[in-house]
C-alpha cells in the first residue's frame, strides 16, 4: 500500500534573554547512547541593537538612609554608568558609577568555570545619595550608547526616627522555571505594587537563580526580577546553592574557610560559583556581613 506522507505544522516560542553575542537555536533528537545530534538549526540571531540596552535593573538600600542603589547589565564596557534622576521625568540630576564584571577563572570549579560559562556583560553600579525621605524619583540609567526607559523609587519613610510601620515581601528559593512558580511569585508582588500594600523592600533569602554554574540562567533571573526590583529594594542573603563549593578556596569572595561548608553532600551546589556571581551582580549594606548572611 501506498502510503502518504503527512505534512504539519507546529509553532514553538522560545523567549531569548542573552543578547551579548550571536544566537542559534538547534532542534535536537535523542540518538543512541543517549547523544543528542541536530536535525536542523536556524541561521544566526544577531542583536545589534540590544548590546547596549540596559536590562536587569535592580535596587538596594545601603547602610545610608538617604541612599538608593541601583544596578544594572549591559554588553557596554561603560567606564561611567550614569542614572539621570528627579523628583519628575524631567531628570534635574545625574550620578555616574563603576563598571565590573568576572571570568570563568573567576569561579571556583565546573561547570561554572568551563563549559557553564558565558560572558556575563558588564555589570554597571551606582549609588544616589542626599535623597528626600518619604519622596518619589523617577530616573533612567545608561550610557551615551543607550538609556532605559524611565522607571521610578519611594525613598524610606523617615529618616528622623524609627516609629513608622515597613512593609516587607519575603522569601527564598525562587529560580526561574516557567510557567508557574518563581514568574508568579514575581507578578504577585508586581499587583502588590499598586495597592496599600505595596512593599518597602524585598527580602529574597538564599537560593536565587539556581544557577549552579550554568551562567546564561542568570539573564533570566535578572529579566524576570526587573518589572519588581527596577521598583522596589530588591535585597539578597546567599545560599548554598550560590555559594557551595569543594575545590578552589583562594577564589571564594567570602575568605571564610572551609568549615563555612556543612557536612552534608552539598559541596556542589553551588556549580563552582562559590558567590562569584552573586557577589558581582548584587551589593549589600556593607554595615553587616553584606550577602554573607548564609542560608542552608
């Protein structure tokens, strides 16, 4: 009998958040010995005009009241990020800051330092000082190559005393998984954002991106976080899976000494972070022991 080949169609959206270098997406078959091979593969997704857009805007509190800081990732080597600013959209003022960023030899072990790794961008960072308490700004961050859209922060209610109520969202162990959980997670404050219960900070405690070594995991966390922490203080504790580790000390941000790691088998949680990222990407109040608050 002849037998008649059957045509279809199927559409699939994948979502890119890695804009720093060319793109290919491969439709991959499980083969024998559990090897995976290509069947076919799209040309190059090249994004010229995003390499320098601003993205994973964040904000954080210091151990100063009238401070804000705000942080963000770009593919620009910015020697000057700067944040326009004000008590309107029509920016009155500027503040520029520091550029950073890490290597695969940066990290303590596998896969984050090997076949984990990619090129993070440059991680941008600057701290608004002599803010109005209790006082809405608007600003926009940027370089001359680009500038986000506007976004906006309420400053601490007083600075005078402490007898005034906060309003805190916490929790730990978000990741990214999709479609449910940690995206939820992050709309659920989102609508809080717009009623009387709108937060003053949020506390994320350990276990952030579940990274583990694989480093474009963080390009997302950074986007799903944004529509939030470009918002609201968005304050960070490492945990085990940002920071455990067993091989390669001498590159372990927080100098402690082994005995930091517990003696259960969770030396590789962290990939071979051992907080590099964390610590690049998120600056605590440096008044305590910054991120090094550590969570199991």
């Amino acid at each position: 009998k002849n037998k008649k080949k059957i045509k279809s169609k199927r559409e699939i959206k994948i979502q890119v958040f890695y804009y720093r270098s060319d793109c290919v997406l491969r439709y991959l078959k499980l083969g024998v010995n559990n090897n995976y091979y290509s069947i076919v593969e799209s040309n190059a997704l090249k994004f010229i005009y995003l390499l320098n857009e601003p993205m994973h805007i964040h904000l954080a509190l210091t151990n100063r009241k009238d401070q804000m800081r705000i942080m963000w990732v770009s593919g620009s080597n910015i020697k000057s990020p700067c944040v326009h600013y004000g008590r309107s959209r029509n920016y009155n003022k500027i503040t520029c800051g520091v550029t950073t960023t890490y290597k695969s030899t940066d990290m303590c072990e596998p896969p984050a330092s090997t076949d984990g790794y990619i090129d993070p961008g440059y991680i941008h960072d600057v701290v608004l000082s002599k803010l109005l308490p209790d006082t809405t700004y608007y600003y926009s961050v940027g370089s001359n190559k680009s500038f986000s859209d506007s976004n906006s922060f309420k400053t601490r209610k007083s600075f005078s005393c402490n007898n005034f109520p906060i309003s805190i969202v916490a929790f730990g162990d978000l990741s990214t998984g999709k479609p449910t959980g940690p995206y939820q997670t992050i709309d659920s404050i989102d609508r809080l954002r717009w009623n009387k219960y709108s937060p003053d900070l949020i506390l994320h405690i350990g276990d952030i991106s579940y990274a583990r070594g694989k480093g474009y995991v963080w390009d997302e966390f950074g986007f799903m976080i944004q529509k939030v922490a470009a918002y609201i203080p968005y304050m960070v504790s490492i945990g085990n899976h940002e920071h455990l580790y067993k091989n390669g000390q001498d590159k372990d941000p927080s100098k402690e000494k082994q005995n930091f790691i517990p003696s259960a088998n969770l030396h590789y949680n962290s990939g071979g972070e051992c907080s590099v990222p964390m610590v690049k990407r998120f600056k605590m109040p440096d008044n305590g022991n910054g991120l090094f608050w550590y969570l199991v």
